[in-house]
C-alpha cells in the first residue's frame, strides 16, 4: 500500500510512470501508481480498460465529483450486479451477495436490519474496552526497537476488537484474521493458496471472493449462530441475529454472508489504515512531533482531524464496481447499459479540483471530505464509526509513549488492484 503518493528526489509528487496499467495487479507493489491516475484526471477523466482474463472491460472513474455523481445515482449505477470486477450471474451471484451488493430500497431495508451496533451512540459504548485493548497491544510491543509494525501492532488491534465484539474466543483471532487475509489478498499468492490468476478457482465462483476460505467462515459462522439461538448473549453475532421490533430477521445466507464481510473488511481495511497513517508520520517527523503532543494534552481536535487525514492519505479500499442501468453520457462518451463502472476512490481523494496541495499530508486539513468511506453515499461503509476509534485510540496511547519512529527496511505490499495494504512496515522506535 502506498501511504500516499510516491516523491522523486526534488520532493515532487507523482515519481513513477504516467502510464501503468491499473488493471495489474503487479502495478500496485510499488504503491498506488499516483503519476498515472493523476495523468487520468487530468486527460481522460473516463477511461475505458479491458481486462486481461475475458472480462469485459470498464470504465474507470477517476475525479471527485464524478465519483460522487456515480455514487449518488443509484438508479443509473447499480451495485446490485457486485461491487468488484469479476462478473457472476444468476444462482452463483445470489449465493455469494453480500450487504454491499444491493440497491435501495433493498439495501436501505438490509441496512436497517445490521446498523445499529454501528451506529455513533453504540460505538461509543465500545470506546473503554477499545481504549483497554489498544494499550496492552502497545504495551506488548513496547521496548521492541526493531519490529513490523503491521504484524506487532496494527494486525493485533482490529483483530482483538472484532473477536471481542463478536463474542468469539481470543484463540480464534489468528484462524479469522488469516480467513480474512486470504479473501482480501486473493490475488496475492503469499495470503492464499487459491489465488486468482494463478490457480483454477471456477469451483468456488458461488462463494465470496471466489476462495475456499469463505467456505471455511460459513462453517465457523453457522456454529457461533447455533450457539446464539441456544443462548443469546450481549455481542455483536447475538444482536444481528435478533429481529428488528417489526419482526423481521438476517436470513441464514445473508447473516453467512455478513460474517465474511465483516471478518474481511472488519480486520484488513482497518490494519493497512494503522500501517500507513503511522509511514505517513514517520515520513513527516513534524508532523508525528506536533500529533504526540495533542494526544498528550488531550487536543481532541487535532487528533480527530489527523485521522481524517489519515483515512485520505491512505485510501485502502482503492475502487468499488458499479453497472450502468442504462446508457448515460459523461465527458463526451457514453457509457452504455451493462457496461461496467469503477469509482477510484484512491483518486478522487488525490483530486486537486477537491483538494487544495492533495500530495501534501496535513494533520491539520479541514474540511477534509474524502471519500475513504465511501461517504456522501447510500453506501457508507457500515463500521466507518467504528474504524475512526480504532485509529484514534491507538494514536492515543501509542504516540506518547514513543519519541521517534522510523521506516527502516523495505515495504512490502499487497498484491493486488482492489486492496492497498502494506503486509510489511519494518520500523525503529524510541520509546518514551
């Protein structure tokens, strides 16, 4: 994952080739190709992109407002068909769906019956047991003055607060987490032994992400259910097999699929936030300098504002799909009905028609309205609540206890063109 953009040695934003493919995979372990989508932006804002395995094709979305036109536009661009390239029909396509994957009133009716443990009140109530472990996540590191920073730190946290929230044993963590990594890195052979492109994975076109490991959490996931009509508990599993006051219910696939989302995007999204808010900072000593003294003096303000920055600077979630419902004209092209369309968050959060000096990371940025969440959508993500603590809470009680943090060795990034994450972030730290 890049932390944000590549600089050449002039301190120039944009080092790199204006002319990768972005359909690659390969074209992302370098980090996010900033020269070439900014060469987009600026020249052919809507492109249109074949896909090297028989796909389609699509078009790619790269300026803020036009993200935010496609996003809005539900009845023009619909998620109901899935949200990343691969294209499944019919039974197969109905068995894998998950939340994200429907559109109002459908989704708006699913939301509903999810949404309340992640609601802003709810999450609050999380706020101490988060706080707790986040401390003894630091606790546990501290005094390591060389270590990677993702495995030691921002894997542990996510990893911790999801299993608490669920309700399943602290044992379980590693086995989820490692579900997880194989259905987000499915096109990294290290994260999976099933990963796309370079094993046959036809079989397993009806589950998520087409990988074994979903079948795994279904598993998993149909036990803890059982355990809960048994006997509900206080957790996360037990309130979203509830029903609502009207009475309705998750069915068993929609509750199978949530899970594996939930593991997925719940573990993943969050640790490559961690690692790369934390090389963003080691890379702006000043800025790392000013950030630990808010957290010192309680500077709720600053802290609040450099996780904003944060979310924008390092845009995990680089693109979601959309299908056009019907022909609809942008920048002197039509898209046509069918066609696919992907919405690039990691630039329109680099857009400098959005953001005044986008290359420049600002702890202090405000207004900052990315769209890391997919904000000023239907489709919010659901934990962005949930997520922003998690960050918060860990600059809180990490920053004051260490002076100095260096990136020290080189970075090594995930494999894939959905995904910006940085499995490796060796560093060196100073503690307090």
């Amino acid at each position: 994952m890049s932390s944000g953009p590549n600089f050449d040695l002039a301190g120039n934003p944009g080092f790199g080739s204006e002319n990768l493919d972005i359909v690659d995979p390969d074209s992302y372990l370098d980090g996010f190709p900033h020269a070439t989508f900014r060469r987009l932006r600026d020249e052919q804002p809507l492109s249109w992109w074949p896909e090297h395995d028989g796909g389609q094709g699509f078009w790619a979305v790269t300026r803020y407002e036009d993200l935010l036109y496609v996003s809005q536009h539900v009845e023009l661009f619909s998620s109901a068909q899935g949200i990343t390239l691969e294209e499944i029909e019919g039974d197969d396509f109905d068995l894998r769906r998950n939340m994200l994957e429907y559109d109002p009133p459908e989704h708006t009716r699913y939301r509903r019956l999810v949404s309340k443990p992640f609601s802003r009140r709810e999450v609050y109530t999380y706020e101490d047991g988060i706080r707790g472990l986040a401390r003894d996540v630091v606790l546990e590191a501290s005094g390591q003055e060389h270590f990677d920073y993702t495995e030691l730190i921002a894997k542990q946290l996510p990893m911790r607060m999801l299993g608490r929230m669920l309700g399943v044993p602290d044992s379980d963590g590693d086995w989820l987490v490692k579900q997880g990594d194989a259905l987000l890195g499915n096109l990294d052979p290290e994260m999976t032994d099933y990963a796309v492109g370079y094993t046959d994975t036809e079989q397993f076109k009806h589950i998520p992400f087409r990988s074994p490991a979903a079948l795994e959490l279904y598993t998993y996931a149909e036990k803890q259910a059982e355990l809960r009509h048994q006997c509900p508990g206080k957790d996360l599993i037990s309130a979203l097999l509830a029903p609502t006051i009207d009475g309705e219910c998750l069915t068993d696939l929609q509750f199978k699929n949530l899970f594996v989302l939930m593991i997925s995007a719940g573990n993943d999204t969050t640790r490559y936030t961690m690692a790369g808010g934390l090389k963003a900072l080691a890379e702006h000593p000043e800025q790392f300098d000013e950030l630990r003294q808010a957290c010192i003096d309680g500077d709720a303000t600053i802290v609040d504002r450099a996780v904003e920055e944060v979310l924008r600077w390092t845009s995990v979630t680089m693109h979601f799909r959309r299908t056009a419902t019907q022909d609809v004209e942008m920048h002197g092209q039509t898209i046509r009905k069918g066609d696919k369309v992907l919405e690039w968050f990691s630039s329109a959060n680099f857009d400098e028609r959005q953001f005044a000096d986008p290359f420049r990371f600002d702890i202090h940025r405000w207004p900052n309205d990315h769209v890391a969440f997919n904000l000023r959508s239907p489709h919010l993500c659901l934990g962005a609540q949930l997520a922003r603590m998690e960050l918060k809470l860990l600059f809180q009680e990490l920053l004051p206890r260490v002076t100095v943090v260096e990136v020290v060795g080189p970075v090594e990034r995930l494999r894939s063109n959905f995904i910006c994450g940085m499995k490796r972030l060796p560093v060196k730290v100073s503690w307090a």
